[in-house]
C-alpha cells in the first residue's frame, strides 16, 4: 500500500521567507502527484498537479518539485504571504489505482506578519 | 461555475437514524470519490465510481453506501448512523482517470 509522509506536521516563517514543503511516498511507480491548499473548516483548493513525467511544474509563487526515484515531492511557495497561512497536502496516484489519490496528512503553515 | 456541490453543508444525528449525503457536479467528470477526514486520520476513501451505474469501494466502506444513477451525481447513504462516522465527508470529482480531483466544499456530520 501506498504510504504518503508530510514532514513537518507544522510550520511557522515569518512574512517573505520562502517556504518549503515536503511530501515523501513509498511506492515509486506513481501516475502522477496532486497538492492542495485546506483553509480551517473549508474544503481542498487545488495548487499544482505534476505528472510522473515531468520533473517539475510551476504557478505563480508555487513550484513543486517531484523525483520519482526517491520517492519525493517538494513544494516551494516564493516570499510567503500572510494569506498563505493554510494546511497544505500532497496526494498520490499510482498507476493502477483507478484514478484514487492517497492522501499525505498535510503541514500545517502560519506565515506570521 | 458551480464545480463540486455538496449537501448539506451541516447535519447533526441521531444514532441509528439514516442520511443521505449529495454530490453534484457540472463539470463532466466522470469518476467520483467519497472521503471522510478526521483529525489525525487524514482523508480516507469511502467509495468511488468510475462511470455512471459503477461504484466501488475504498479503504473504509463500512456502515456506508453509495449510487451513481446518473453520471453528475454521487450520493453517500448512512443506514444507520453511529457516533464514530461523526467526521466531515468530502465529495471530489476527476474528468479522467489522471486528471486532477476538484472538491467539494464538505459536510460536516455529527453523530450523538
């Protein structure tokens, strides 16, 4: 089975340092790899979908990193913004699963102003 | 633009009664995934459809059931309700197999 692993469970950056997220799993041969954004009490805000071919992708502020060799995927969020206080997960879909993500148990962040 | 809706947005039961959570989506997807996400616990998959008529289930389908009699809809059935599904249950769709999931914006059920 598919294991996801967020670490750190929670973060705190003061405002304009970067953030670095990470998300690690044990099954390399993934389809591809989802991160989303979880406001308290709100529902997943999707952030980046990366395939397992590609190496990495990019959105504004947000580039996540993935080597599927290793087993990991990085997310950088570029001079953090109060607002991007969030809990923010990574999900994992291996090839065979019809179409199922396994979810990582997310980081908790707080950009302190 | 409505995406992913789910109701109710809030539910409070009592044990033993039944429930029926709704997932619609506009956006043609066709498959469906029914999560619940508790603290600790993270998101776990309840059940899922990958067509219209199709379900399947997931890693904790127990005490729940599931119909997707037409292909925007995907509903989630509590029989009969018991305080440990007190959770907050999550409705996503995917256009395909590899596509990106789009959420709902959840139900939060308590069970007492």
């Amino acid at each position: 089975k598919q294991e996801v692993t967020q670490i750190p469970a929670a973060l705190s950056v003061p405002e304009g340092e970067n953030l670095v997220l990470n998300c690690s799993f044990t099954d390399s041969a993934i389809y591809n790899l989802q991160w989303f954004r979880q406001d308290p009490g709100k529902g997943l805000t999707s952030l980046l979908l990366i395939q397992s071919s590609q190496r990495e992708q990019t959105s504004g502020r947000l580039n996540a990193s993935l080597d599927k060799s290793s087993g990991r995927s990085t997310l950088y969020i570029a001079a953090s913004q109060p607002g991007d206080s969030a809990t923010y997960l990574c999900a994992v879909r291996k090839a065979d699963s019809w179409g199922k993500f396994q979810f990582g148990a997310g980081t908790q962040v707080v950009v302190t102003p | 633009n409505a995406g992913v809706t789910q109701t109710p947005k809030f539910r409070v039961l009592k044990t033993g009664q039944s429930m029926t959570l709704l997932c619609a989506q506009d956006m043609n997807h066709e498959y469906m995934y029914w999560y619940r996400q508790d603290p600790g616990m993270g998101l776990r998959l309840i059940h899922y459809s990958v067509g219209e008529g199709t379900t399947a289930k997931g890693e904790v389908p127990d005490g729940y059931n599931v119909s997707r009699l037409k292909k925007q809809n995907f509903l989630l059935g509590l029989e009969s309700a018991a305080p440990s599904q007190t959770s907050v249950y999550f409705c996503a769709s995917s256009y395909k197999r590899g596509g990106g999931y789009t959420f709902g914006s959840g139900t939060r059920l308590t069970v007492v």
